[in-house]
C-alpha cells in the first residue's frame, strides 16, 4: 500500500527554493515534493490561487515566513486538500503599523535601484546573531534575491501589507500541525511562534536552539528532523 503524500512547500519574502534545498532530500521518501511559486502576485488571494491550481489534490504544506502567510490563505481557500500543516518562522498576527512602514521605504528603495541595500539590510533579521559574519549565508540572500528580482519583491511586499488577521481562523486547523521556529529568530520572535501553537488544536511547537529565521540553512539536520517527524505524524 503507497502510504505517501505530496509535499508542497512555500519559501518566504524574498527566499527562492534555494532555502528548502538542505531540507528536501530528507523529505523525499515521504512523497514528491514541490516547491511553490509565490511571487507572481501582490495579494495574498491570488499567490494561493496560482498555488492551488498547480499543486497536488491533496498534500503536506510547510510554509516559511511569508510562506506561512500564504499558508493560511490556502487553508482559507481550500482546507479539505490539506492533509498536514508546517509553520517554520512565521506567524498569524497582520502587518503592524511599524512594519508596513517599513515595507513601503524598501518597496522605494528598490523602485530606485538600490534592492542589493535592501538584502543588506535584512539580512540581519534573517540569521541567528552569531551568524552575521557567515559569508555563505549573506552569499544565499543575494542570490535568492537574485532569482526573486525586485519587481516581484515589490509584490510580495504588497501581499505581506495587506495579509489579513489569522489569529480568529487557528482553532478551525484540524490536521496535524507542527509550528517550528528558532530560538533568536530577530525578524519574527518565536513567542508569536507559541502564540499560534496554543492557538491550534494539538499543533506540536519546536523551537531550534542557535538558530534565527532561516532554520533550513541554519540548522538543517533539526529542520529535517523535525519535519520528518512532523510528516510521520
């Protein structure tokens, strides 16, 4: 009997499926994975509808950051084709005041040409303290902004400002859930890690140690660890 599942995966804000690249291996004994592609669209309802259309019947969907924002707009769409649920450094709350204004400067800043400043500025949210010398790590975010390229940037910054309140709709997830996330995670605190957790029947909460907000590079044998238990759940 063929016990496998199709496995799809969502990258975050400006993270191609590079990111996932030390993960898959791992997970490919469970089913075909694929990686989505969400940066076609400026708004969350129309990034999960190009995901649906192209994606498996039914499946796995471990989303990442952004990608767990797009995860929730799947399961508001289409709750009945998802079998099982990863949320890996993200979280359910909408954008702050804060933070949107924050978007709108970087969606200036790459409009003008200076998109290359922009991963800089990031990428200290994106690593684990420690890490901020890590010559690869800075090396994977401009080439996964390469492939994303600041048009599409531009729109997913768009979606992220205008994602809605996920926090009424986590009591409705009914499926095996696993909420991971990194114990400095600077770019999005893992209380709202637990916050999700406590607010999803059952949801099993990991929180990697020496680890920030790009646990599958990170830390990619506990990624891969904690979503193969996740997947034998």
């Amino acid at each position: 009997m063929d016990n496998t599942m199709p496995i799809l995966l969502v990258p975050g804000l400006v993270s191609s499926p590079r990111i996932f690249s030390p993960v898959v291996p791992a997970l490919w004994r469970f089913g075909p994975v694929t990686i989505a592609n969400h940066i076609r669209d400026d708004n969350m309802g129309a990034i999960a509808r190009r995901i649906l259309a192209e994606a498996p019947p039914r499946f796995a969907l471990a989303g990442h950051s952004m990608g767990g924002y797009i995860a929730f707009e799947i399961l508001r769409q289409a709750p009945e084709r998802v079998a099982k649920l990863a949320l890996i450094n993200t979280q359910a709350r909408p954008d702050t005041s804060e933070a949107t204004t924050r978007r709108h400067g970087m969606i200036s800043r790459a409009r003008s040409g200076e998109y290359r400043a922009v991963l800089d500025e990031l990428f200290p949210g994106f690593v684990h303290p420690l890490r901020l010398q890590d010559a690869a790590l800075r090396q994977l975010v401009y080439d996964m902004g390469d492939d994303v390229g600041p048009e599409a940037f531009i729109r997913q910054q768009i979606a992220v400002i205008g994602r809605p309140d996920s926090r009424p709709s986590l009591a409705w997830i009914k499926c095996p859930t696993l909420v991971l996330s990194g114990d400095q995670d600077n770019t999005i605190p893992n209380s709202l890690s637990m916050e999700m957790a406590n607010g999803i029947p059952d949801a099993k909460l990991k929180i990697l140690p020496n680890c920030g907000h790009l646990p599958q590079v990170e830390q990619p044998q506990a990624t891969a660890d904690a979503l193969v238990e996740w997947l034998r759940s």
